[in-house]
C-alpha cells in the first residue's frame, strides 16, 4: 500500500482499533505519513458474515470522505 500511495495512487488501510497506533507507526516508517487509516470495531476475526459486514459498513463513510477530499 505505501508503494503505492507513494507513487500518488489514492489509497487507503482498514485497520481495527488495537493496530492503529501500529499502523500509524508502519506508514510514517515507510515513508508515507499521510496514509489514509479507516478504523472499523475490533475484532474482525471469528465473526458471522452479518457482523463483519457490519464492520465493513462502519468504514463506508471514512471511504467517501477520502474520495471527497479527492475532489478539493
């Protein structure tokens, strides 16, 4: 994903709440600070389909404001 955002594609990481301060460390060490990180409810694993498309429904609306702030 960095090498990516580095090379100015629009990008983004879900990450659940216990490995935000991780991934925020991760993307300043490769170079990319700014990576966008959409934070959904822990945990992710051993849920029902329902429950983790409810996790992926939490992420909805931090997508549309990135591709929001695509358009400024």
């Amino acid at each position: 994903m960095c090498e990516l955002r580095k090379r100015g594609l629009v990008t983004a990481v879900i990450v659940s709440e216990p490995f935000l301060k991780l991934g925020k460390t991760q993307a300043r060490v490769l170079g990319v600070p700014d990576l966008p990180l959409l934070l959904i409810p822990h945990p992710l694993g051993g849920l029902s389909l329902e429950q983790v498309e409810g996790r992926a429904a939490h992420a909805i609306p931090q997508v549309l404001e990135l591709i929001r702030g695509l358009s400024k």
